[in-house]
C-alpha cells in the first residue's frame, strides 16, 4: 500500500544521453540526417532550408514564398496536394523561421512511394498562381488588421524592431509591404533558396531500409541545383538608439510589457548561466517575477521571460500583460526583481529547484525520437556540436550563486534595457 505522507524518493540527474543521428552527403550537396528509432512504421521527414539574405525592398518574400508552397504546382493544385495526402493518412505542414523555413512530411512507410512525390514536385515545380497570391495577400491583411489591434502583438513587434533593427529578425510586416509581393519575384526566390545545396534532410521515426533507398533516390542525383547558388547571410543585427517606446491607448484595460536587451547567442560561453539565471527570474512557473507580479501583486495572469539565440546575436527579454492601472507599479517591481539578481545571492534551495526544473524539463522533453531529432538541429544550425549538451547539463549541476551575481552584474543592467509599453502607463 502507498504510504502518501511519504514523499516520494528523488534521485539526481547525472547526465541525459541523446541519440545521435546517422549522417550521409547526397552527391547534389543536399545534407541527410537519420534518426532511426520507434516501433511504430512512422516516419517524419523535414526538407530545412536557409531563407535567402533579407531585402528591405522586398521583405516578405521568404515567408510569402515558404507559406505558399503547397498552393499548386504545375501539375497539382492546392486542392489536389491536400487530398494526395490525406489520402494516405498522410500529414504536411509548411514552417517559416527568421533563419530557416521547411517542410515537413508525417507517413507510414509504406506510403512513402505515394507522399513523397508529392513533396518532389512542390520542391521542383511549385508556381504561385496569381489567383492563391491574391487570396493569400487579401488574408495575410486581414488577419495583420487584427492583429494590430492587440496590445500585445503591438508591444512584440515594436520590441523586435527596436532590439533586431532593420533586419529580418527586426521586420514587422505593414499593410502596403503586401503590395510588393509579385509572383515573378517569388518564383525566382524559390528557384534559388529551394535546391538541394541549400537543403538539409532530417528523418526520425523507424526508417525501413527500402523507405531510405526511396528517399535518398527521390532526393538525390534527380534533384538538381539551379544556375544561382542561395544566399543565406543576413545583414548585421544594429539596436536602435532610443530604449523606451509608448504606444498609448486611452480605452486599454490592459498595458502589454516588453522589456529587454541584446545580449550573447547560443555559441557564447556564458549563454548556459544565463539560461539559469533566466529561469530564476522569469523562466518558468515558480519563477520570481511570477511569485512577485503575479501571485503576490495581482497585478498580471502570467509574466515570463526567455532568450532569443540567433546567429547573428541574441536577446534577453520579458513579457506581460497588467491591468492599465498599475503598469508603473508592475514595471517598479520588475526593476526590483532586476536589481536583486545583482545585490543578493540566490538562496541555495531555490537554486537546487531551479537546477532540477531545468534538468527534468530537459529530460522530460525527450519522449520520443522526434524530439531527439528536434535537440540536434538547436546544435546542427547553430553550428554546435553534441557537448553543448554535455556542457549544458554539467553547468546546469554546477553553478553557484557568486555566478549568477556576476552574470546579472554583466548582463542585466536595467537601465540600458529597452522598454516598451501599449496601452496606459
């Protein structure tokens, strides 16, 4: 029988052990990646590629582009793709990001003869027909209608943009950016950013000897690279000057909060600690800004922190939402939380539960192949290797308060922080 007043036994962490993947270069350059694990005949394939070098003039081009590739081909239309797919109880999803956009397919193996000719041709032939880019402008600008009407989403863009500066980490998408968008433009950006030179393959899942002859056949000599090589550099990342931005609001019931700073990427020493002293302050449920704004003040649902890391450099920040009220009174008590990382040592206890959040969130997110497969590619385009891991784990074990003082002190200075405010303050 459970005793329940006996709390159960807790055992350390020592180390969390990940399955490193198998790797082959496709003679067309192409880079393939297998995890193979699983009992089950599903497999999940993801075509990443680099997005091309951001263009002020014409900047929506990498998301237009990746966000519309399953909306006709020369022989298919998006009608036809989807039914393909479904079909074979088959699932694709297309995915932007400031750095990379991809493709990903879920099959059972023995459908693959069938799916994956489908993500061959819109890879090769994909046209962005005039009519689906005039419905995707008409719905990108209705939903951007909406959502500029929240302050949240207003506060978020107007951090980026101050933070990340005129680049594609920075660029917050207006009304009439949409008007630059021209199906001639778009197909010559796809020609050029979705080649095989420009593309790296991830497969997790149990991957059947024919399943991976299929793919690498699919994808390998018959996939050719186009005339001009992509260009994936993205323009250096430059603050703006000013640090407080308000956008008032007189009929807000809420303000939305962003305050942050640039700060060390992934491939910086010193980004792991942060890691910590993030968690402390804002980096999850017990944190300190939620036990002080949230559970003690009343003043928010939820307030949190985190870490942007890019290559080009990375990003402290906060984020809240608090009754228009006592916006100053929130702000005051975030600075005081600041500021405490910088004068106080963190209590041993409260450093042992945030060493064990942060090692049982690591290990805890490792329930299937999947996810081992998604570990890889932090390091992969980060251009680290799997001691980050190792190093993350043993720094996570082992800092001390002195060193999360000296980080704060480093890092953190609160008057140097950008701040910006939507609503009433």
């Amino acid at each position: 029988m459970i005793n329940r007043k006996l709390a159960p036994d807790f055992r350390a962490i020592d180390n969390i052990k990940l399955i490193r993947p198998e790797h082959t270069k496709l003679g067309n350059g192409c880079n393939l990646f297998c995890f193979n694990s699983g009992d089950q005949e599903l497999v999940r394939i993801e075509w990443i590629f680099g997005n091309l070098t951001f263009d002020p003039a014409k900047p929506l081009l990498n998301m237009a582009v990746n966000t519309m590739l399953t909306d006709g081909t020369a022989t298919l239309t998006a009608a036809q793709i989807a039914d393909k797919i479904d079909f074979y109880g088959a699932f694709l999803q297309v995915d932007y990001g400031y750095e990379n956009s991809q493709v990903t397919l879920y099959s059972l193996n023995k459908h693959l003869g069938s799916t994956l000719p489908v993500i061959a041709d819109i890879l090769n032939n994909s046209i962005f027909p005039e009519k689906e880019l005039e419905t995707f402008k008409r719905n990108q600008q209705q939903k951007l209608q909406v959502g500029l009407q929240k302050n949240d989403i207003l506060a978020r863009r107007a951090f980026n943009r101050a933070v990340y500066g005129p680049t594609i980490y920075g660029f917050a998408a207006e009304m009439t950016d949409y008007q630059t968008l021209h199906r001639d433009d778009m197909v010559a950006h796809y020609r050029q950013m979705y080649q095989p030179s420009n593309c790296t393959i991830v497969i997790s899942g149990k991957i059947e000897p024919e399943a991976l002859s299929l793919i690498t056949d699919t994808f390998g000599e018959s996939w050719v690279n186009g005339a001009i090589a992509a260009v994936t550099t993205q323009p250096e990342i430059k603050p703006a000057a000013d640090l407080f931005y308000f956008t008032e609001r007189p009929d807000a019931l809420q303000s939305a909060i962003r305050i942050g700073v640039p700060v060390i990427n992934r491939n910086h020493e010193d980004f792991q600690s942060l890691q910590v002293l993030n968690t402390v302050l804002g980096g999850y449920f017990g944190s300190r800004l939620m036990a002080n704004i949230r559970e003690d003040k009343g003043y928010t649902y939820g307030i949190g922190s985190g870490l942007a890391s890019f290559k080009q450099g990375g990003a402290f920040f906060l984020a809240t939402e608090v009754g228009a009220d006592v916006c100053k009174d929130a702000i005051a008590e975030i600075e005081k939380e600041v500021n405490l990382l910088k004068t106080e040592l963190v209590p041993e206890e409260e450093l042992s539960l945030v060493r064990n959040y942060m090692l049982g969130s690591t290990l805890g997110s490792l329930e299937n192949i999947f996810s081992h497969a998604d570990k890889f590619k932090t390091i992969y385009f980060a251009g680290l290797d799997y001691d980050y891991y190792d190093r993350y784990t043993e720094t996570v074990k082992n800092i001390t308060s002195d060193k999360l003082i000296k980080l704060a002190n480093t890092y953190f200075n609160f008057d140097q922080f950008y701040k910006v405010i939507v609503g009433k303050y």
